[in-house]
C-alpha cells in the first residue's frame, strides 16, 4: 500500500530480519517507514544458520516457544513468496539423527513427548539407521537412528538479509546507517526497538543475556563429497550439531554459551574444535571440505527464552530478546507488532 502524505510514521530501530520484516509489515499497511540501522556487525542474523523448522528448539520446559516457533514457521512460505525469490530457501526438509543409542533415546522421548505437540504424523517419519543412512549417504556408519521431519527447512541468511533490503526499498521505507543512542533522537509518531543487544541501552528497563554462537562456513573442492541435501540435525555422543546447505557451501553451528559483553564477536578455539570434530564425526567426508570461515555473534536472549514483543508507551513498542531463533520467529513477531501497531 502506498502511503498517503498524511499517513502516521514509523521509525524502526535496528536493520536486522526483526527490524526489516517488522518495517515491511507497517509499511504495507500504509505508514512512512524510517529504518536506522547500526550496521551488519550488529546484527545477529549475520551470523546464522537460518533453519526455519520448528522442531529444533523443542525441548524439555520449552512447550511455549515450540508453539511459537510452529506458528511462526507456518507464515514463512507466505514472506518467501512476499519477498519474490523461492531461491533463498536452501532445504526443504530436515533429518534428525542420533549417533549412539543413548542419542536415540534422547531423540526418541523428544518426538514422542515434546515434537508430537506441534507436527502431525505424516510430517515425521522414524528412520531406521540404514533408512537414515539412504536419505543421506555420507553419513557416518555410527548412525544409530533418525527421523526425518518434513517441511523443517533451511533459508540462506545472507540472501535473506539482501531480498529483504530490496523490499523494503520497493516498498518505499528509507534506510539510515546511523547508530541510535536515545530513541528521542528520531522523529516519527511510533518508534520500535528492534536493535538485538542494543535495545538494553535504548530501553534499560529490559534485561537482556548475551549469549555468544559460532558457526563455520565450509566449502567442498573436487576431492569432496556432495553437501547434504537436508539440514542434518545430529546428536553426537549427548552433544548437538547441524550441517545447513548453502548454494556452494555448507554451514556447522551451532556452540552457545554466555559472552563476555556485546562486542565479543571473536569464535573461541574450543568451539570451533569442538564443531568441527561433531561435523566430521557426523559425515567424515567433511574432512576434504575447506574451512572458508568461523565466526562468532550475539544472540540477544530474554530471561524465559520468549521473546519481547510489546508497547512500552504510547509512542514505543519493542520487539527483542529472540536469541537464537531470530529467523524462524520474525513472521509471528511481524505480525504481533502489526497487531500493535494498529491498536
């Protein structure tokens, strides 16, 4: 919708997939949308694995935001079409597997007491470990047993992040690089924080948890096998690891452990030791790949693990604390602070 000259303005603090999704869903409603964004090494997106799957943050005491997160997934068909370009989406479905029958167990009570919640039968299959084995063939001859959980996809991070500026562009919404320190500096009828780490210092009221994730960019070369064709979910002697195809690359993450401070961006030798040892004990053909790069960001995590999505006063909303699942929640957040937005 375009915005009349009398429309209401929205500023939106923070350029992350939050933030742009969020300006996105005001603006084609028909506000004058001013994105300030701080800049990529702010953004916890740019460092992700952009799995889209619900199924993944389902554990034990986490029902609340499995539900979320199955809500959310739901709408993502809708913004990948919104945003023009199917070819972000890099997988389609995901395997789950356990490397030790203790992993099996683990596996096991989490489809039947916590997955069973949110996805029907006819979208998780139990694998035996030779039927988890010809889903994937490079996997290790460790596999103990699987499952395989369709439509748990994968979208390319990076893609994401460069159709969603192109839309918001089309859409009208301007783009200021500038960092915000008090949200008096921007003038608009509603302002929404959506800054990750930085929303404490715009709003000290809310606590938020740094916690630091690393992940690794690999890249195969004529001695490697094929990357995957699934996002590959491991459980590998009670620890987790996953393998996301890319275009040309394949990305491992996932470590997560509290920062030293927000601008701890640095991945620490054990994390990425302890990825890749995970990554090639689960697909041993992974040893030939190139190590292109391992980087570490901020996942800005509220203290219940849900996210922040609210009106703070009549001119302020907030949408923050999504830690690691800022991808696969940012269509249901979207879609609350359009709730909001609108009274």
């Amino acid at each position: 919708m375009t915005p009349t000259d009398d429309a209401p303005t929205l500023a939106v603090i923070g350029g992350g997939v939050i933030g742009s999704m969020c300006a996105l869903a005001a603006a084609d409603t028909g506000w004058h949308v001013d994105i300030y964004d701080a800049g990529p090494e702010y953004r916890a997106a740019e460092v992700a694995g952009g799995m889209l799957g619900s199924l993944g943050e389902g554990h034990p005491g986490e029902s609340a935001l499995l539900a979320l997160s199955a809500e959310s997934t739901a709408l993502w068909p809708r913004w990948i079409e919104r945003l023009g370009d199917p070819g972000i989406r890099t997988a389609d479905d995901s395997l789950f597997v356990a490397t030790t029958a203790a992993d099996g167990e683990y596996l096991r009570q989490l489809a039947d007491f916590v997955w069973s919640e949110q996805i029907g039968a006819d979208r998780l299959t139990t694998l035996t470990a030779r039927e988890a084995r010809a889903q994937e063939k490079a996997l290790t001859t460790r596999v103990h047993s699987g499952y395989l959980a369709r439509g748990e996809g994968a979208l390319d991070n990076g893609l994401l992040l460069s159709r969603l500026r192109a839309a918001l562009a089309a859409a009208g919404v301007h783009w200021h690089r500038i960092r915000i320190d008090a949200i008096d500096e921007v003038p608009a009828d509603q302002v929404l924080v959506a800054a990750g780490m930085g929303t404490a210092q715009l709003l000290p009221d809310i606590t938020l948890i740094p916690m630091k994730g690393e992940i690794l960019r690999l890249a195969p070369n004529r001695h490697s096998v094929p990357p995957p064709t699934h996002v590959v979910r491991g459980r590998v002697d009670g620890r987790n690891v996953y393998l996301v195809p890319r275009a040309d690359r394949l990305v491992v993450g996932a470590t997560q452990y509290e920062a030293a401070g927000p601008d701890d961006h640095l991945p620490q030798a054990g994390g990425v030791a302890d990825l890749l040892a995970d990554a090639t004990e689960l697909m041993p053909g992974l040893r030939t790949y190139d190590l292109v790069e391992s980087a570490a960001g901020i996942r800005p995590c509220s203290a219940d693990g849900m996210p922040i999505i609210e009106r703070r006063d009549e001119r302020t909303l907030v949408a923050a604390g999504h830690g690691r699942n800022g991808i696969v929640l940012a269509p249901i957040t979207a879609a609350r602070f359009a709730d909001l937005l609108a009274g």
